[in-house]
C-alpha cells in the first residue's frame, strides 16, 4: 500500500497586490461600494480563518458577485472548497483564478492537489509541473507530483522525484518509503514486461 502524505493548503490566505489595488480604485469612484466590498472581503478572510467555511464561502460568492475580475477571489474561494472536500468546484475557481493571472503557482499546485484527490492523477501531474516551472522545486510540489506519477505507474518518473525530495529533506520518512515501493513496482513491471 502505499502511503500518501497529501500536504494540505496553506491556511494562510495569499493576498495579492492586484487586490488591495482594486480596493484603492474602487474607493476612489464608489465610497459606498468599496466599503462593502472590503467589508465583504475582511469577513471573508476572518470567517475562513475561524474555520467557518460554510461562512466564507457566502463571503467569497458575495465579493465576486461585486468583482469578478480579482483572481485572488477566486483563488481564496477555491481554498474554502478544498477545506470542505468540494474538489470539483475547488478545480472551478482555481482554473478561474488562472484564467485572470496564469502565473499563481501556488493555484497550480492546490489545483494538483485537487485534481489527485479525484484521482486524476494526469492532470495533477500537469499542474504540479505548471507549479514548478513558477515557483522552482519544493518539497511538497515534488513530493505530490512523485505519489501521483506512481499512482499511474509511471515508476521511473516517481523515483526520480522521491529522490530529489530526499536530497531536499533527507528525514522525509513517506518520501522513503515510497521510494522503496517504486523500486520494488518497477521490477515488478520489469519483469512482467519481459515475460510478455
């Protein structure tokens, strides 16, 4: 069996500049509306930080409803439903976010992250790479990005990684054991290729 440490989000909302920009334009043309919308992105951000997603959530659709432009919206939202196991609509707003700014890495790999809980392995696998190619090699991209590739086989690959995680974090005990697994289900594979 092998054994997956699917890291979870950071629970830390990523701001972005783009936000608080919006904020200063939309204060300056519509007083009224700005103090909403802040308003209803602060309780947003503080319902999700106390853990009342279902909260957040309402928060989140409210703010888009007003400004559908923001990816970090979309982003934030996404996170609010990977939290609740929604990963369908997670997928949604990331790919939402990512349409707004294609450069969001950390949306890739919650997107990965995502997509792997569905068990869409190859997609995650294209999302951990869009990850890495934005915001270099880590730990946890790699490490994710290794267990799917097992998890279609593709054993080569999955060693390769799980290596490059032990040179980051030689004590990654899951990393070593599912290195030792890969080895072992590419003889395996091996073998059963040449008996054909």
């Amino acid at each position: 069996m092998v054994v997956i440490e699917m890291l979870r989000i950071d629970r830390r909302v990523i701001k972005m500049v783009a936000l608080g920009a919006a904020l200063v334009a939309v204060v300056g043309a519509v007083p009224a509306a700005a103090e909403d919308f802040e308003d209803t992105v602060e309780a947003a951000e503080r319902a999700y930080d106390e853990g009342r997603l279902e909260d957040a959530l309402e928060y989140y659709a409210a703010a888009v409803a007003i400004d559908d432009t923001l990816p970090e919206l979309f982003y934030n939202r996404g996170n609010v439903y990977y939290d609740l196991s929604r990963y369908q609509e997670a997928i949604e707003d990331y790919s939402a976010a990512l349409e707004l700014d294609g450069d969001i890495g950390q949306a890739y790999f919650n997107r990965g992250n995502a997509r792997f809980m569905l068990e869409d392995y190859a997609e995650a696998v294209e999302d951990y790479d869009e990850a890495i190619a934005r915001e270099g090699e880590d730990r946890e991209t790699l490490y994710n990005r290794a267990t799917a590739r097992f998890r279609l086989q593709e054993y080569r690959d999955a060693i390769e990684d799980y290596r490059i995680v032990l040179e980051i974090d030689p004590d990654h005990i899951n990393a070593h054991y599912n290195l030792g697994l890969a080895h072992v289900r590419l003889a395996e594979q091996l073998e059963h290729a040449e008996n054909d």
